[in-house]
C-alpha cells in the first residue's frame, strides 16, 4: 500500500514542469483520484495529498511558485461565496490554483438518478433508484445536519480572534500581567459571543436553517425539492445507493466486486460518459484544465 507523504517538496512532484492536480486522500487509487483520473485522461497528472487541510495549506504555498499545480478539495464547511470565488477565473495562482466542489463531496455528483441509470452496470429503473436513494439519505439527514451545525460552530470558532500583546512597558510585574489578561476587551467579547453562539436558541436556529436548506422545507427528503442531494455526505449514502442489488459489476475473472471497488467502477465508467444527464461541474473542470494546459 502506497503511503502519503505529508511533507512533500516542490521538487518531489516537479517532473519537467509538467501540469499536476493534487486532490483529497489518503492512498493511491482513492475514489477522487480514480474519478478524476478518469475524467480527465492524459490532460494531468492527478495525485492524493492527504485531507483537505493539508491539500489547501500546500495549495497557498506552492501555487505562487508553481503556476502548473492545481488543487482540489471538497466543499465540506465552505459556504456559497468562498465556493463560487473558487470557480470565478479558475485556474489562477493569484488565488491558489484552488478549486472547490460545488456538491459536498465528488461522490455527491453521482447520487443523480437520470446519470446513474446511463451507467452500463445499471440493472434497475430510475424510479427505484431515486427510491433507494431518498431512502438512504432520509436515515442520515438528520445526523448530517447536526454535524453540520457542528463543524460551522468550530470553523467560526477558529477564527483569529485576539491579537498578541506587543509593548513590554505594559507588563511591569506578575499583578500587572494577570490583570491585563483578565480586563482585555477581546475575552470579554470573545466571552459574549461563544455564549450567545452556543445558545440553545443560536443552535436550534442554525439546524432548522440547515435543515430548510437541504429539504426545501419539512422534514421528508423528496427528489428534485431542496438541496439535501448537494449537501447530504454523500460517500454513505452513494455507497448504500449502489450496493442496493441494482448494480452487476465483476472483475476480469468474472467475481462480483463489492463495496469500494463496485462504488469505484461504476464510478469511473460513468464519469466519462458523454450524456446530458452528466453533472455541468464535471464538464466545466475538465474544460477549464484542458483549456489551461493547451495554452501552456
């Protein structure tokens, strides 16, 4: 098994200057990696660099010195405008050479009914697709959004919120030290605002608002109402989706494969399929980065 560096070096992935994507993952042969690789064929090269963080951190570092790099992450916690930004005059190393997913997660693209049921592999309709699949996402919405909820509480929270002192001439002796800590306007508001943010109120409010979001409304999931199919996780429910009994997939011994590797065919079959069911993100990235390195 492959192993991910987390300290890798400019020159470790420079071969020639040649264009590169870096994505979400752990190992070689992860699900992003292989869609992609798929998607975009020859154009790139497409390598994991670990989780998210660690993709957008090397993104901010290396994307000024290395304009051919490009990175890719999930949308995770990232609202509308920091994922809209991303898209507006990708690729651009004035802004990381970073793209994000408009969907949750590259799995999100798939959980599509009118795009699954194209898939070679497919051996049931559409409607029982998008009945399976309104089933498997019911089960977790509501765990879903409280993560939600959760993981915007803790991005806000590590926000930069308080400056270092910087004048010695203020700090004169231990008293002087405890009570410039204790009287500092930012903890007193800093205080304020956890408090208010952690409110029962404050956390009732961002759940039905999330919850608004992706069921339009309610709290029954129905396809084509409200955006639960973008944002619901969707590597859970897409793995249920395709493991339901509507799928044959088998290796070259004529064995049925199963779980990750059946998700990762199918997956990969689908992605390069010129249909007009194909999510409008997929065509657009493999657009823009062909469009790129045709002009390099």
């Amino acid at each position: 098994m492959v192993q991910v560096k987390t300290g890798i070096r400019p020159e470790e992935v420079r071969a020639g200057g040649e264009h590169v994507l870096f994505v979400e993952g752990s190992e070689d042969g992860s699900l992003d990696q292989a869609v992609l690789r798929a998607l975009l064929g020859n154009t790139l090269r497409v390598e994991v660099m670990g989780p998210s963080y660690f993709v957008r951190s090397a993104a901010q570092a290396l994307a000024p010195h290395h304009p051919r790099y490009y990175f890719l992450i999930d949308r995770d916690h990232y609202n509308d405008e920091f994922v809209e930004k991303s898209w507006e005059g990708f690729p651009d190393a004035d802004k990381d050479n970073l793209l994000v997913w408009r969907r949750r997660e590259i799995e999100n693209y798939f959980l599509e009914p009118p795009f699954l049921v194209e898939s070679a592999f497919c051996r049931t309709s559409e409607t029982r697709l998008k009945t399976t699949l309104v089933k498997a996402a019911q089960e977790c919405v509501f765990l879903d959004v409280a993560n939600s909820v959760i993981s915007s509480v803790r991005e806000e929270q590590k926000s930069t919120w308080i400056n270092h002192f910087a004048n010695p001439q203020d700090f004169t002796s231990k008293a002087v030290a405890i009570e410039q800590l204790r009287s500092h306007k930012a903890f007193i508001e800093r205080s304020k605002k956890v408090s208010e943010m952690l409110s029962k109120d404050e956390l009732t409010e961002r759940l039905e608002t999330t919850l608004a979001s992706m069921t339009g409304g309610g709290e029954t999931l129905t396809c084509g109402t409200g955006r639960w199919i973008e944002m619901i996780r969707g590597k859970k429910v897409l793995t249920q989706l395709l493991s339901s009994g509507g799928f044959q997939v088998k290796d070259a011994n004529g064995q049925p494969l199963q779980g990750e590797e059946r998700v990762k065919e199918i997956v990969k079959e689908l992605v390069v399929k010129d249909v007009d069911s194909r999510p409008k993100d997929l065509v657009k990235l493999k657009q823009l980065l062909q469009e790129r390195v045709a002009s390099q």
